[in-house]
C-alpha cells in the first residue's frame, strides 16, 4: 500500500529528494560520490525507469569526468525519466543537406 502511494507521481518527487538527502552523511555536504548515486538510482528508481537507470548507471562507472553528483544532477535525471520519450529509431534527420539557417535577431529592449 504504501510502496504504490509513493510511486504516484505527485509522491514520488518528494520521495526521490528525500533518499539523495537521506544518504548525505555529512552537515555541509551536498554531493554523493557516483558509486552511491549508481546503488541509490537502481534502488530507488530501477523498477521504475529500469532502461534509463541500467544505461545511466553504467555511463557514470565508466566516464572520468564526474566524481559525484549533486542535488541539481540528481533531481535532472528525474525530469529526464518522467518526459515522454521519443523514439529516436523513429527519428529522421537529414545530415547531407547543405542547408544555412539563420537565427532570428535577438530582441531588443525599448525603454521608456
């Protein structure tokens, strides 16, 4: 009972806060080094988001540029699970086409 509760998602935000918060170990801290964040997203998120935590966690133990991840991050990976997903195979892009695109110009401020 209380386990589906959690996973609605209105709950399960806060929840996802609480356990990165519940594994600061430290008054001042505020990052978990990546071992623990790949044990706290199986753990917390893996039945949920089984693809993107398997392919998340398994980028974070073998890059070298992040050594541990911070509120902000966590709470991103959490946005990036809940949007629909588009089906990238479904995706057609045209690479060869030589195409110029300009941007518009920026928007300028009239002061009164």
């Amino acid at each position: 009972m209380h386990s589906q509760k959690v996973r609605m998602p209105q709950n399960f935000a806060d929840f996802y806060s609480f356990a990165f918060q519940y594994c600061l170990t430290e008054d001042e801290q505020k990052w978990i080094d990546v071992k623990c964040i790949c044990e706290l997203l199986d753990i917390v998120m893996g039945s949920q988001f089984p693809s993107q935590v398997a392919l998340f966690t398994k980028y974070l133990k073998i890059q070298n540029d992040y050594k541990v991840i911070n509120m902000d991050q966590w709470t991103s990976f959490l946005r990036f699970c809940s949007q629909p997903q588009q089906n990238l195979n479904t995706l057609s892009i045209d690479y060869s086409a030589n195409q110029t695109r300009t941007l518009p110009k920026p928007f300028e401020w009239t002061f009164f």
